[in-house]
C-alpha cells in the first residue's frame, strides 16, 4: 500500500497548486480513505485527480471538486450539513471529517445502501434517505449548509427555503453536460446573493426540481 500513500501524498499537493488553501479540507480529504469508495479493479486510480465511474452508471467527484465544492461552504464542525447525491459516499465521510453533522439523500437504492455499507464499515454516522433530494429533507432542515452533488438546471426552490439565514449552499447548475459552479448565499428571508465560479461536469440532478428522468 506505499504506493497509494505516495499518490496520496501526490495529490494533496496537487490540490494546493490548483489553488486550494483550506488546511482543514486538505486534512479531511488525506483522513478519508478514497480507495475504499471505488471498485478494486482501478484502485491504481484512488488518487488520481479524476472522478471515477461507480456502480449504477454514477461517479465518485474529482478530488478537486471535491476540494473546491467543500472549501467554498466554509464548514465549521457542528453544523448541519445536508447533501443531495450521496453516490459513493465520499464526499460525505470528508462533511463529517470536518466535524459536521450530515444528513444526505439519494435517489438509487443501491448507492443508498453501498454507501450506508461504507459509513458503517468506516465508522462514519451519517443520517441517510433514500428519495428526491431536489425536496431537500424538511425533517431536518433548516441547514447551515448545503451541497448539492449532481448538475441541476436551476435551483430547487425547496431547497432554498430550507437555508438558515446566512447559510451558504453549493450547487453546479447549467445544462445536462457542463455546469457553473454557483455559491447562494442566503442573507435575510427574502435575500439570496450568487456568485459564479468555473465549469465543472456532474451526472445530471434527477427529481421534480431537476431533470426529468
Ligand atoms: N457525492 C458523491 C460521492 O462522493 O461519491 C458523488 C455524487 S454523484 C456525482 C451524483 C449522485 O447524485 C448520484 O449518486 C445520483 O444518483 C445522485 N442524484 C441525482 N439526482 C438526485 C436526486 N434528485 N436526489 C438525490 N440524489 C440524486
């Protein structure tokens, strides 16, 4: 296993000269063991800084996405966090290595279970649900933060209304292909200010508020 060590090493210094700053977010990303998210037959791939096919035709993010996404949310540790696109899992393990409690969602019933395989196996305690994640999770909300992991044509509404005031939420929004990475942040009940970033490549966000299906 030096050799995953020595790649990992690899990439978290690749992740600094592409800009990331956050020493909490590179600490959390080096904690969570990338290499157990992925199938073993392109565990040679566990750090490289591309994302990564898994099961169900979905993918684990880029580690730089991952890096960018959850720099950019600011987390601090007992915040609620909520993510829509558990997946892998991963990105959620990094949430929860930054001392947040996550609530996560996904649509397919085998990432819901393969993942909540993963927390346990891994020692993470993630609050799950299996559904639309484009509702958000009123049980829960409002949120300090939220994440969404998939590409959405244009913000769910619900989601928005589940913000505290001040939250911040992340979220990739352009067409089935290509997204621009969009932080909203939320400064009183009626004021939400955007701010746009690069474009990145997600699995479209699938639901009510997302794309058809
Ligand atoms: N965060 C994941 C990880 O670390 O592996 C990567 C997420 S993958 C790029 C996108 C995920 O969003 C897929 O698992 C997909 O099934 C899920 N998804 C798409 N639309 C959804 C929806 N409306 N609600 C919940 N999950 C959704």
């Amino acid at each position: 296993m030096d050799y995953i060590q020595k790649q990992k090493e690899k990439l978290i210094s690749d992740l600094k000269l592409k800009g990331i700053k956050s020493e909490k977010v590179l600490s959390a990303m080096w904690k969570v063991p990338r290499e157990r998210f992925i199938d073993q037959s392109i565990l040679g791939q566990s750090y490289q800084d591309v994302a990564l096919p898994i099961i169900c035709g979905q993918t684990i993010s880029q580690p730089y996405t991952v890096a960018f996404m959850t720099e950019k949310l600011d987390i601090s540790s007992g915040m609620k966090v909520l993510e829509i696109g558990t997946g892998s899992g991963y990105q959620s393990c990094v949430l929860a290595e930054l001392g947040a409690n996550v609530y996560s969602v996904e649509r397919i019933d085998e990432l819901y279970f393969y993942s909540q395989n993963m927390f346990k196996e891994l020692g993470y305690n993630i609050t799950q649900k299996l559904g639309d994640g484009t509702f958000g999770w009123k049980d829960f909300a409002p949120y300090d933060r939220v994440m969404i992991t998939a590409g959405a044509p244009e913000t769910p509404l619900e989601l928005l209304k589940q913000m505290k005031i001040h939250a911040k939420m992340i979220i990739p929004i352009g067409n089935k292909t290509l997204q621009i990475m969009t932080l909203i942040e939320r400064n009183s009940e009626t004021e939400f200010i955007t701010t746009k970033f690069s474009q990145f490549r997600f699995v479209p966000l699938i639901g009510k508020q997302g794309w058809e299906n």
